[in-house]
C-alpha cells in the first residue's frame, strides 16, 4: 500500500509514542514520524536501546531516543 500521507511542519516537534516495539502500530508512526523530522521519543516494555537502534536505522538517521 502507497503512503498517501504527508508530514508538513513537523521540524522541531519533538513527539512522544507509546508501544513502539517492533512490528507494531507504534514503531511505524514513529518511524514515519522520525521520517518527516520529528524528534521522536519512544517507550517499549523490552529491549528499548534495539528499538532506538532500530528506529533510526528504518528512519535513515531520524532523531529517535528511548526511555
């Protein structure tokens, strides 16, 4: 499915997703979130430096960071 979506303005948000383990609604949203040039911070019940990791790997460099 084609991404029809597209980000305007969100260079220099700085946004919270909850859930975002791998394969999950929320690791898209932030990847795609990191994509548009949001600073994107995550939260992962497991492994949350992997998902960081991850993230910004997916996001191509976004700005991705884990608590």
């Amino acid at each position: 499915m084609k991404n029809r979506a597209s980000a305007t303005g969100l260079s220099g948000k700085h946004i919270l997703v909850t859930g975002a383990s791998e394969q999950s609604i929320g690791f898209a949203t932030a990847c795609l979130l990191a994509q548009w040039g949001a600073s994107v911070s995550v939260t992962t019940r497991q492994n949350t430096q992997r998902i960081v990791q991850a993230l910004r790997a997916a996001s191509h460099g976004g700005a991705v960071d884990g608590r």
